[in-house]
C-alpha cells in the first residue's frame, strides 16, 4: 500500500470555515488537492463555544475530502499534520491550549501534529509569501494588524472586540455613521442625505418621528452585533465618495487609524520600508478607503507601501502544517 501524505489548513471565521487539503510530496512541495467550507466559529468561551469549533473543522474537513479524486488502487490518503487558524485564538494563551486539544481530538491526530492560532497569524504567514518582513492589516468587521520582521520577532496592534477597539473596521465606519444619523435627526448636526441613505439601509422611514427610537431598539438585539453595522459601511462610503463632507472624515479616520497601527509596528520592530498587505472585506470592497490609507502611510510611514497578499488563511495554515512534518 502507497501512503499519500495529505496536510490540512483551515481558516475558522466567525460566517464560514475553510478547509483546504494538500499533498506534500517528497521534496516536500505543497500541491492543493480541494478546498471546502463548513460552518463559522466563535470564541471558545461563548456558549457551545467548543462544540461549534470542533463541528466546524470535522465538517469542512469531511467535505473537503469528498472533493477529492477517489485513490487509486493500492493508495492510501493519510491526513498527517494540520494547521488551524482561526477567530478568538489569542498567541500563548489558555484559549489557545484548549484549541489545540479540541482540534487534534476533533481531526483524529496527535497534539503534535496540530497547530492552533489566531487567523491573524496563519493570514500574515499566507500574505508574505517569500518575504521576510512586513505587516498584515485586516480591515473587515473588525480589524487587527501583525507584523514580522526578518528575526521572526512579531507584534500585534488591535483585534481587541468591536466594543473596545473597533478603529479602523467596517463595523467602527458603520456605527459611527449610525451615530452621526441620530444627531441629525436631533439638530445636533445638519442633516444630509446620509442619515436619509443609512435608515433606508436599515428599511426605516427617514420621515419617521419613531425611527431614532426603531433605531436603539434594534443596535441592542444579539442578531445585530458588529455585523450589523458593518453593513452599513458601504453606504457611509458610497456616500463619501459623492462628497458627503462629514461621510469623508469617517473613512479618513477609520484610514488614520490602520495606518498608526502600521506605524506603530514598524516602529516596535524596526522595519524600514515595510511591504504592507491589505486584506478583509473592508479594505477589498472599500476602494476610498484603501486610497486614504495609502495616503495616510505617505506622510505618516514613509517609504510603507500596500502590495498584494502573497497568499491567504489556508494558505498560511498549510504553510504552518507542512513545518510539522518531519523530513524522512
């Protein structure tokens, strides 16, 4: 029986997981096999916290493996190592040891054969490709930014929860048009069709007296959260871009703040002329957005530039699980 070696990299979010499978050949070249999805993750502390992440790496990875080619005869598909990085997993933490153990029971390896991270972490190792240094900023519902320099010495600004640090994200552009649209509807500001664009987002009447108060009662419901909001940062940002003075300042400072993110790491870690790759929803979808932060790092990180991602997650992920195989 010829034994295929087979490493697994997933990308728990908290919408969806992926899983993508590969062969590791002999020269120890990763080759993609299939890539599936199965369901989101949360905090391993939230309720059905572990349950929904084991489900999420048991299910993504079964389909994964139904995408692939039936062996041939006298060929076995071994899954030898993997890599998870995903949602809520803080570096060194208890959090994290816990992960570890639920992901080597919930894949059927031994714990020393499973890495488990942030997404932060297995996002930055997919984006650099080759590089030796540079920053990772993620601007999508949230936000959060790593970097590397060429010693592996790594450090992390934001990521902290919407509630608490939330600069930069689409959840933050969102809430913070929300904001703006209450107090133009109680003469604090001068209304603009902003405020008019944003409650027909949330299919309330600009016209009525009720809505401010629709408005507070709807932000509170669990189904809203950060996603919620960040629904309404394309609008704030469709806005802006038609010249909505006030629309503009928000997405200048949501730029502002990922580019001191940037600045600060570069500073922590000595990087001089440091690629920077953008990724999330936020970043990729909000084209304003990413010009005012390339701007912001002209004058406040000279010589920062963006550059393309190198790669993604499973990308990163599968990177990190070829590094638990030991060459025979």
């Amino acid at each position: 029986m010829v034994s295929t070696v087979l490493i697994a990299g997933f990308d728990a979010g908290q919408t969806h997981t992926r899983c993508r499978l590969a062969r590791l050949n002999p020269g120890g070249d990763v080759v993609v096999l299939a890539e599936a999805e199965g369901p989101g993750v949360s905090h391993l502390d939230a309720p059905g916290g572990e349950q929904r992440f084991a489900q999420a790496l048991v299910q993504s990875l079964d389909t994964a493996r139904h995408a692939l080619l039936r062996p041939q005869a006298g060929q076995e598909l071994v899954l030898a190592a993997a890599a998870v990085g995903a949602s809520g997993i803080e570096a060194a933490s208890a959090v994290q040891r816990r992960g570890q153990q639920l992901a080597a029971a919930a894949l059927q390896l031994p714990s020393a054969q499973v890495v488990v991270t942030g997404d932060e972490r297995t996002a930055l190792e997919g984006a650099r490709g080759e590089a030796a240094a540079g920053i990772l900023l993620i601007s999508g519902t949230g936000c959060i930014a790593l970097g590397r320099n060429a010693q592996g010495q790594h450090h992390r600004c934001g990521g902290w929860g919407w509630l608490l640090d939330g600069a930069g994200s689409a959840a933050d552009i969102g809430r913070d048009g929300l904001a703006l649209s209450l107090q133009m509807a109680d003469g604090r500001q001068r209304d603009t069709p902003l405020r008019q664009a944003l409650w027909n987002a949330l299919e309330l009447d600009g016209d009525d007296p009720g809505a401010p108060q629709a408005i507070k009662a709807l932000v509170v419901q669990p189904s809203f959260g950060s996603a919620g909001l960040a629904r309404l940062a394309p609008v704030v940002h469709q806005l802006a871009r038609a010249g909505d003075a006030q629309a503009l300042a928000i997405v200048q400072r949501s730029a502002a703040a990922l580019a001191a993110m940037a600045n600060t790491i570069a500073a922590r870690l000595e990087l001089l002329a440091p690629p920077i790759w953008p990724a999330g929803g936020a970043l990729e979808h909000l084209e304003l957005l990413r010009q005012e932060l390339a701007a912001t790092l002209a004058r406040e990180c000279p010589g920062a530039w963006l550059n393309r991602p190198a790669g993604d997650g499973c990308d990163g992920a599968l990177q990190l699980a070829r590094q638990l195989i030991r060459p025979r």
